[in-house]
C-alpha cells in the first residue's frame, strides 16, 4: 500500500489522564492523523504500523521516524512507538501552555526510540536522548543521556545517563561511562543588581533528576 496520506480515522484521538497540564492542553481534543508510505491495522488487536517516513500530528504535537506503532487499550488509552531508521534519529516536538502575552514555548526531543503513552501522557526517548526547550526560537534548556522521560501533565523530567549491557539482569547497576548532560538557562535575565524574583508556583519550570524514579510503564 503506497499512499502518502493515511488519516488514522479507525482509531480516535489520544486519550489523557484527568488533570490541569503545562504542555498544549488543546492537544488533547485534537484529531491524531498520520503520514506513511504504508499501513497495516489489526482491528482485532486494536494495533495499527506505520512504515516509510512517518509523520503523525496531534494539535501541536509532531512525531516523526521511520515506523510507528500505535496500540489501543480496552479504556481507550492509545500508545505509541516512534523508531528511527538505522544511524537516525526519531523526532518529537510540542507547544507548551505560556500566560498570555508570554513567549512561545516548544518542547523537543530526538532519541532512536520514542514511546508516547495516552494514558500517563508522558513521552519517553530511548538511546542517544536528546530533549531541548525553546522560547520562541532560543535553546533555553538541553539534556541529553541514554533515556529521558517528559511528563506531560506535570512537565517534570527525568534523565538516565547510565546504559545497561545487553547481559544485564534486571535490578543490575548500569555500566559505567554514561553521565547526564544538561545546560538550564534562567527563566529571565535580571539587570546587573537586581535580584531575580522567586518562580510563581504556577509558573512553566522543568525539574530534572538523574533518576528514573519509576516513570517507565
């Protein structure tokens, strides 16, 4: 099947876990479509692949790779995996919520694989993890390391620098070599002598770690 526009009008929209969120919340009542050279659907399983330069667009969010798989559960929860072609990287971008009047602000993020999940609307990058946040059109944050996990609704991340080996059973400390890298400019500069006023509680602040902290599924 070679078609170059396959809307994914079998499947519904993402769904989201109730909850006020700081990334585009419009997204979230916005039809997914798909770009792909081809599909395959198993209504029975409720799973659907993409393959050939996929483009998926839901609202602000942009996912591109060389193949997706998309999964519904029996509550209507839909999953997503993005993988690259080999030696590439998949892509991810969203619009965060900004007050008005504020900047545009942008999450990204490439990894060679990356899992979207509706039902904890977080979205996870896997090996050679890179996740940047713009303000219009300047890097204000960059972390990179061997996986990254962007919480949606809370706009927390958490970021692994460390890579298991293949033999590696579960519970094993990673290997060494691995670190986390991250460059966080402040929310605004201040004029020289002019202290920098406390963040409002409210206010779009990304909180790392270097720990997973359980956010896999």
């Amino acid at each position: 099947m070679k078609n170059r526009f396959l809307p994914i009008l079998l499947l519904t929209a993402l769904a989201c876990a109730p909850g006020v969120g700081l990334a585009e919340k419009a997204d979230r009542n916005k039809p997914m479509n798909i770009e792909a050279d081809a599909l395959r659907h198993d209504e029975l399983k409720q799973t659907s692949v993409f393959t050939g330069r996929v483009v998926m667009t839901k609202g602000s969010i942009v996912l591109r790779g060389a193949r997706l798989d998309v999964r519904q559960d029996a509550d209507g929860y839909q999953y997503g995996v993005v993988t690259a072609e080999p030696g590439k990287r998949a892509f991810f971008r969203q619009k965060r919520d900004t007050p008005a009047g504020a900047p545009d602000e942008f999450i990204e993020g490439e990894s060679e694989i990356i899992e979207y999940d509706g039902k904890a609307d977080n979205v996870r990058f896997i090996t050679r993890a890179e996740m940047r946040r713009y303000r219009e059109s300047v890097v204000t944050d960059d972390v990179s390391g061997a996986v990254i996990v962007y919480n949606n609704l809370t706009d927390v991340f958490t970021v692994d620098g460390q890579k298991k080996s293949a033999a590696s059973a579960p519970g094993d400390a990673p290997a060494p070599g691995g670190r986390v890298r991250a460059v966080l400019s402040p929310a605004k500069e201040q004029p020289a002598g002019v202290a920098a006023p406390a963040p409002a509680a409210s206010g779009p602040v990304l909180r790392p770690s270097n720990s997973l902290g359980g956010a896999s599924k």
